[in-house]
C-alpha cells in the first residue's frame, strides 16, 4: 500500500495509475509463479486510507524473490518511488 504526495496526486496519478495498470496487466502473464496480481486505487473517503494498493498472491517464497528482481516490477517500482510518502509491505505465507 502507498501513500502519494499531494501535488503527484493532483498533477499525476490519473495518467501514472494507467502506466501502473499496464505494467500489473503485463506482470500476470510475464512474471514465473505470479498467481494473482491487483492493483486497485483507493475508494474511502477517510484521511489515513491509503492511495493505492498492489495485492499478490505467489506459488511460492522463491517466486515472491523472482518477481521483486523482475524488470517489469522494477519500472513499477520506478514509477511509485519519486511520488510516494508511506509505503507498506506484508509477505506472509497462507
């Protein structure tokens, strides 16, 4: 989950959040053991709701590893970086 800063919401994150669905649509076919891949912009109205969300599901530890180094993720990545706030992560095992 991230947050932005407020001027890359206003300037950018229309146009960024079509760059971030393309790149999710491309990873689900390219990256090896990605089971399930959304991306999903925030809907609450609330001020401590985060801004956007990237839920993943892997077929295991080895390919969660194979996706974080995979280029596809690294130019996500590159895109969110410059205009996030917060950022929050859990990898867990089910």
């Amino acid at each position: 989950m991230w947050r932005f800063q407020d001027e890359a919401k206003r300037a950018h994150l229309a146009a960024l959040t079509a760059q971030m669905q393309a790149l999710a649509a491309a990873m689900r076919t390219a990256v090896p053991g990605l089971l399930r891949l959304d991306l999903g912009d925030n809907r609450a109205a609330v001020p401590d709701a985060a801004d956007l969300l990237l839920y993943s599901e892997f077929e295991s530890w080895h390919a969660l590893q194979g996706y974080e180094a995979h280029p596809l993720h690294m130019q996500l990545r590159g895109l969110i970086a410059p205009l996030r706030t917060e950022r929050r992560v859990v990898d867990y095992e089910t």
